[in-house]
C-alpha cells in the first residue's frame, strides 16, 4: 500500500521593494505636471489666507503702525457686535435669500420652457445665457445708467410713454436702493440657475414620462411626483453655487449705490474698513468670517456634484 501525502503549499514570497518602485515613480511621473500648478495655488491663494488670518488677530490700524498689539478674537467680537458691521452681515444675508430664492424660481420656469421643442429654441437660449456672461460692473453700470436713471432711463422713458406728462417717474436706486441692487444681481444670475436646472430636466428618462402620460397622469402631476424630486440635487446645487458667489458680491453694491442707502454688505464694509478706516485687523477678521461662510457652502455644494455624479454612474 502507497501512501501519497499531500503536496506541500509554497508560500509566496513577499512583494519586493524594489517591485513596488516602478509602480511609485509612474505615480509620481503622472503627477508632476500638476506640481506647478498646485504650488501657484498655494502661493495665490492659500498663504495670502494665511495672512489674512494672523492679521485678524492684531489690533492693527495703518495710520498708526507702532501701535500694533496682538488683540486675540476682540476683532470677531467687534464684527458680530459693532452695529455697522452687523447690518452688513443682515444685508448679505438678506440680499443672498432674495436674489437666490427669485434667481432660482425665474430660472426654473425659464427651463422648463426651453425644455419644449420649438423653432429658434436655440436663438432663444443664446439671448437668455447673454447677461451671464456680462462682466459684472458693466451689468450693474448698465442697470443704474440705462434702465434705473431717472431722466434719460428705460424704465422712466416707459413710464412717460404710458402716462405722459402727468406719470409718475421715481428715482429708481433712491427710492428703493436694496431693490435696485437685488433686480440688477438676479437679471445676471437667472441664467445661471437656468443653465444648471435646463441640464437635470433633460436628464429626466422620458420613457418614465411618457408611461405616466399614458397612465393618465396631467402635467401638473408629472411636474409635482415626478419633474421636482428628479431636479431636487439640480436645485440644491443651484441655490449653493449661487449663495457662494452672492455672498462675495462686490460690483453690484459698489456701482449701483457705492454702498450707502442701507446697502453695503459684508463684502463692501471690509472694503471700507480697509481702504478707507485703514483697519487692517477688523477688515481680516471681517473676510475670514466671509471665508468660512464660503467654505461652508462650497462644501455643501461639493457634496451634491459628487452625488450627482454618483446618481449618473449608477444608471
């Protein structure tokens, strides 16, 4: 009688050092071209940061420089509580909610039209697309000029021409200077919001549509059970994007108003702080708050594109 015994298991051998090289230096031959351009972005932008953030802690006024002193957070404290600044903070607030919120409704029945087939569709998206690629101080110019004066603008002219001499005619920006700002902020960005909420309703499957049609469901249900909760991420990415560049808007105030009649946001309060008061801590303090709130919403903004992308990979 024979007896086999069982072939003995060799163990492997570990992976080499020397293997594990090549694989390395690939990663970093596929990387090193993008060396220089993340070390121009650090320079541009994160160390300029940095010192804007040890600056805000400094109790540092220009016209005075031997007088600077190490202040700890009083500049923070002073942004939240001084009165002047915490209005601004309220108008950033406010003007943000009101331009988005109408930016974001303006541009959702915008879509949903440019959705049908019609002749000079094409036509018609390039006209809308147009006051979005204005430079920002030229459409704020062309507000408070063309449209907003009150003797030579397009919207007195229409006045006249309805009511004739008797008409009343207001001045525009005077009268209602936040509303002037705010009208100005979302005739530039409803295309923005137009643009991103055009591209989720032609993601829509429209076998999905049409079995509803068939089923016997109108357009109004189609729209409420079906459009909205397929847009949903499109319209929060929308109101993100839109919240972070609002926020920093600059151009609009400082044209339209030069931040005075209840106006100036945060953005042109630090402006004022810095170039006028020459406060270069509370101006730093007051940028870093504006910062974090950025960061804040870009992060959110970040979450819904990574989970928009992971819905399309998924189909």
């Amino acid at each position: 009688m024979t007896v086999t015994t069982p072939p003995t298991r060799v163990a492997a051998a570990p992976a080499r050092p020397a293997a594990r090289r090549p694989n390395r230096m690939r990663a970093w031959a596929t990387r090193a071209p993008l060396l220089p351009a993340l070390i121009f972005m650090i320079v541009v932008t994160q160390l300029p940061f940095v010192a804007t953030l040890v600056i805000s802690f400094f109790d540092w006024n220009a016209l005075y420089p031997d007088q600077r002193h190490f202040a700890g957070f009083a500049n923070y404290a002073e942004v939240l509580s001084t009165p002047a600044l915490r209005k601004s903070v309220w108008t950033t607030v406010l003007l943000t909610v009101t331009v988005v919120l109408v930016s974001l409704v303006l541009g959702l029945m915008l879509a949903l039209l440019l959705d049908r087939k019609f002749r000079g569709r094409a036509v018609v998206r390039t006209m809308l697309i147009a006051p979005f690629l204005l430079v920002p101080i030229a459409a704020a110019l062309l507000w408070k000029h063309v449209l907003f004066n009150p003797e030579y603008g397009l919207f007195n002219g229409i006045l006249h021409w309805i009511g004739g001499d008797g008409a009343v005619q207001p001045d525009w920006i005077s009268e209602m200077p936040l509303m002037a700002v705010e009208a100005s902020l979302i005739w530039q960005w409803t295309p923005f919001m137009t643009l991103i909420l055009l591209a989720g309703l032609q993601s829509r499957d429209p076998q999905l549509i049409e079995a509803a049609r068939v089923d016997g469901a109108n357009d109004w249900q189609v729209f409420v059970h079906m459009t909205l909760p397929h847009m949903r991420r499109y319209i929060e990415l929308s109101v993100l994007l839109g919240s972070i560049y609002i926020v920093q808007n600059f151009d609009a105030v400082y044209t339209i108003t030069s931040g005075g009649l209840g106006t100036a946001n945060l953005p042109y309060t630090i402006y004022q702080t810095f170039y006028q008061a020459h406060e270069n801590g509370l101006a730093s303090a007051a940028g870093v708050i504006v910062v974090i709130g950025s960061l804040v919403l870009a992060t959110f903004a970040l979450r819904v594109v990574s989970s928009l992308f992971r819905a399309e990979v998924s189909r």
